[in-house]
C-alpha cells in the first residue's frame, strides 16, 4: 500500500509536535518516585498537529485476536498501523491499565516520540543516585506486565538487561518482591497453576 501522501502528511506534523514532558507522578515500592508522560500528555502534545495535517488516530481492540490496534488515517485514505498484544482475561482494572499502556506505547512507537525530563522541577529536586538509562520505563513495564501474571514477569525479567536487573536488586529489592507478590495475586484471582518463581540464579536476593 503506498503512504506517500501520509509520510507527507506525518513529516509536517511532526514539525509542530510539542514536546511530551513526563509530568504525571508514580510511585515503585514506599521508597522510590518516578515521573512519566501520560497519554493524555501525549496526546495534548500530537493531535493538534496531526489533526491540522490530515492525520487521525484510531484505536480499537480487536477481541479476535486479543491484542489493540493503532491506526494513523490519512485523509487521502492512506494509513498504517501497530498491533499490540492484550491479555484478555484480566479484572477489569487490570484490563483498563494494561489497555492504557497498550495505547501509550503504541502511539509513542508509531510516532517514534520518546518523553523528555521537566528539567525544571528536577534541578530543584534532591541530588539522585546515579540511574540506569531506561530504567523508569523498565519499571513500569514490570508493573504492568505483573497483571499478567508470575510467568510472564518470568519471561520479561529473562528478557531484560543485566544492568537494569542488578540495579534494582542493589537499590531496591523490596520493590522487586512488590512486582513478584503483584504478579502472584493475579495468579491467584484466575485460579491458574502456583506462580512461576524467577530463576533464582537471576535474582539472587
């Protein structure tokens, strides 16, 4: 399918985006804040320029294959989209964060925007300990793949970097055990086989 005129379309509004500053607070464990962009800062940030470009946002879950669609519509009938994997059989608030998250990443990714620091509050903060690149956003993926369950944070936890893993079993252990007790919950409420534990070899606390 060509997309010349939705490239086009994308470069120019790309121009006008403002930026996605992470403004809205989270907390991991009692002893650790973090900030990141919400969606609705991402999308404050993009749809004016977007809309005034032609360019519409859709997002839909398709329970068929369980996962969520986003789509950039061009007015000219061009389009392109991402697919991103849901666990269908959630509680309802789990399934309402998850989606979220689904649509957060999925719209940064399709728009490759990456949330910038309020360096501003941030000068006025306490002096930090050094900190791992990508970690705030490892974090919150932990959260939230820890609604799915003991073994996918298994599979998460394998798949993540070593320096990210070391960090927080250094920094903050009790926040690891927080995700890993989040994740035996959810293992309970579905009634499923015991919680998968993760290798012991990997996480040596």
């Amino acid at each position: 399918m060509e997309t010349t005129k939705l490239v086009a379309a994308l470069i120019a509004a790309s121009l006008k985006f403002a930026p996605v500053v992470k403004e809205t607070k989270g907390q991991i464990g009692q002893n650790r804040d973090y900030k990141y962009a919400d969606l609705s800062a991402l999308l404050d940030a993009t749809m004016p320029a977007l809309l005034a470009n032609g360019v519409l946002v859709l997002q839909a879950v398709d329970a068929e294959t369980a996962t969520l669609i986003t789509r950039l519509a061009h007015t000219s009938g061009e389009w392109c989209e991402c697919a991103y994997p849901l666990k269908l059989d959630l509680l309802p608030q789990q399934f309402g964060s998850s989606l979220t998250y689904g649509r957060r990443y999925s719209l940064q990714s399709l728009l490759c925007l990456a949330a910038e620091d309020d360096d501003g509050k941030a000068s006025s903060a306490k002096p930090a300990a050094v900190k791992v690149a990508g970690l705030d956003e490892w974090l919150i993926d932990l959260e939230a793949v820890a609604d799915s369950g003991s073994a996918a944070l298994q599979a998460t936890w394998k798949a993540s970097k070593p320096a990210l893993k070391k960090h927080l079993i250094e920094t903050a252990p009790e926040t690891w055990e927080r995700i890993k007790r989040r994740a035996a919950g959810f293992d309970k409420a579905q009634r499923t086989d015991p919680p998968v534990p993760v290798n012991a070899s990997e996480a040596p606390f």
